[in-house]
C-alpha cells in the first residue's frame, strides 16, 4: 500500500457501495477538481488522480499486481461492485497532485536505498540542478515523511503525523536520521505533460461499470447453480446411504428377502426421495411390515421398523 498526503479531505470514510462512483468521477472531472480519490480495501488500493478536471492517472493494486489506465478503472470497479470498500476523496494543488502521480507511478532513482549510505546533501543537489518534479519519501517500519518537488524546489513537506500539507522539512529529517530508515526518490513528468492525458474522456466509465455489475450478476448465477449441483449431489448421497442403511436392518431381520421388499416398495413408491415426505414415509413403513409379517410373522417385525424410523429421522431429519 503506498503512503499519500491526506490533506484538506473533501470526503472520507464513504462506503463505496452506497455510492455511484461512476457519477462522482464524472462530477469530479466537470467541477475542475485537482487531488485524488482513494479507494481501499484489505489487501487492495486503488487512486484515482485529477488535475484541474483531467484524470491523469487511474492506479490499482492487489498482492502485487499492478494495473493502471483502463484496467485499473476496471478493476476498481470489480472490487467496489463485489466487495463494498471505502471511499476518500482529498483536494490539493496541481503541484501536489503531480507528486501524489510520483509516488504511485514515478521512476525510481533511489528505491529503499538506506539513508546512511547516501549522500543525502549531493542527492539534493542533483535534484535542483536536474529541475526534479516528484518526491523524496523517508520511512521506516513505522514512520513516513516526504517532500514534494517541483523544477528542483520543494513545494511542501508531510509526514504520518501531519493534518496539512507542511513548509518546514524539520519531520523529515527526523525521520530520515532514525536508525534503519530507508530512501525512495521518485521522479515524474511536469504536472503541464501530465495533464495532457484525461482518462475521463478517453475511457467510457459507464460502460466499465455496467460490465462490473453484469459479471458480478453472473458470478452470482454462476455460484448459485454450483451449491445447487453440489446440494444435490449432497443428497443422492445421503439418499443412497439411507437406502443401503434400510436394506441392512431389513436383511438382518428377514434374510435375502428383506432386500427385495425395500427396494421393491421404494420403486413402487416412486423412488428413495420419498423418504423426504413424511406422510409418504409413513404408507411406505407400512407396506413394509405387512411385507414383512408375511414372510415371517415370527420375526421382531416392530423392532425392525423402529430401527429403520431411527435410521430415517437421524439422516433426514423427517
């Protein structure tokens, strides 16, 4: 999950569900907003970035995968659509919006490197001679903090306690002088280059969520019919099992011809499923002693048919 300024919040904590976020990029685009849109989830991240109405950037990622463009939108939209999720929305300057580009886009010129193996005074350097547009973030296990360029000029500083945008890089140097603390400097083009690409009018949003929520349909119907195979299967199983259970107590009381009599009454009844009916269950039990009492009137006929009620209401629950 990346680390990003969350100054001057326009929406937080919003429950993605309950929204058309379709709708509200497009509102975003038309009122000429400059910030981003996050969207989280565990294990999932997804930032969305405008500058001045333009979406500059659309980013997703999940376990490591990456996506950006068209299929980060895509795949923002399957996560809200099956799985909820929250919903940030933060305003901020082009300036910034072009750094929030940086962290979740820009080129690596320093990644994890350990502060105390750079010249940190040299790297500061080379940032100004080279006009550098983007952020130089220090971090450890537990801290963050960072500061914004633009043309080789830091135009803000923020760290993990902070609640604005910051002018004094005082944080980031205590973050950078603990001990373990690590570097990444990532670089990205001028906020002018940038804004040349608006994905609000190259990509048909609705359309990508109408898709959204059609394979979520699907996946439902899809589910639906497989618990609806295995249920059955479940059930011929058990169906199955009973039987055999009823022919085993039949034999041991009337030898070979108690299994001719179950299955005999079974089929004649239509089949083992009206073990499930009750009332069929009972004409069934019946048919079943009076065949019994004829082929060995000696036999404990009504021990045998509580055995086989037993072996019915444990399985069945009839």
């Amino acid at each position: 999950m990346h680390f990003l300024p969350k100054a001057n919040p326009l929406y937080e904590h919003i429950p993605a569900q309950k929204i058309n976020v379709p709708d509200i990029l497009t509102k975003l685009g038309k009122g000429g907003f400059t910030g981003y849109l996050n969207h989280s989830l565990p294990s999932f991240e997804s930032c969305c970035i405008f500058a001045k109405g333009k979406l500059i950037c659309v980013f997703s990622t999940e376990d490591g995968r990456d996506k950006t463009g068209f299929e980060a939108i895509s795949m923002l939209f399957d996560k809200i659509v099956n799985s909820g999720g929250e919903i940030n929305v933060y305003r901020m300057t082009a300036e910034l919006a072009m750094c929030v580009h940086a962290l979740v886009l820009g080129v690596p010129l320093f990644d994890g490197d350990e502060v105390r193996q750079v010249d940190i005074k040299a790297m500061l350097t080379r940032l100004k001679i080279q006009q550098f547009n983007g952020v130089v973030h220090f971090y450890t296990a537990e801290r963050n903090a960072m500061i914004f360029y633009r043309n080789g000029q830091p135009v803000g500083f923020y760290h993990d306690g902070a609640k604005a945008i910051e002018s004094s890089p005082e944080e980031s140097r205590k973050v950078a002088a603990l001990p373990g603390a690590r570097l990444k400097v990532l670089s990205t083009k001028p906020i002018e280059e940038l804004m040349q690409y608006d994905l609000l009018q190259m990509v048909n949003i609705g359309k990508l969520w109408e898709a959204a929520v059609a394979r979520r349909s699907q996946s439902r119907e899809t589910g639906d019919k497989v618990a609806e195979t295995v249920k059955t299967e479940n059930d011929n199983k058990r169906l199955a099992d009973l039987v055999e259970d009823l022919v085993d107590v039949a034999v041991a009381y009337l030898s070979r011809q108690g299994r001719e009599v179950i299955e005999k009454r079974l089929a004649e009844a239509g089949g083992s499923k009206i073990l499930y009916d009750r009332a069929k269950t009972d004409t069934f039990l019946e048919q079943v002693e009076r065949d019994a009492k004829s082929i060995d009137d000696q036999a404990r006929i009504d021990e045998m048919i509580d055995l086989m009620k037993s072996e019915i209401a444990g399985r069945l629950a009839v």
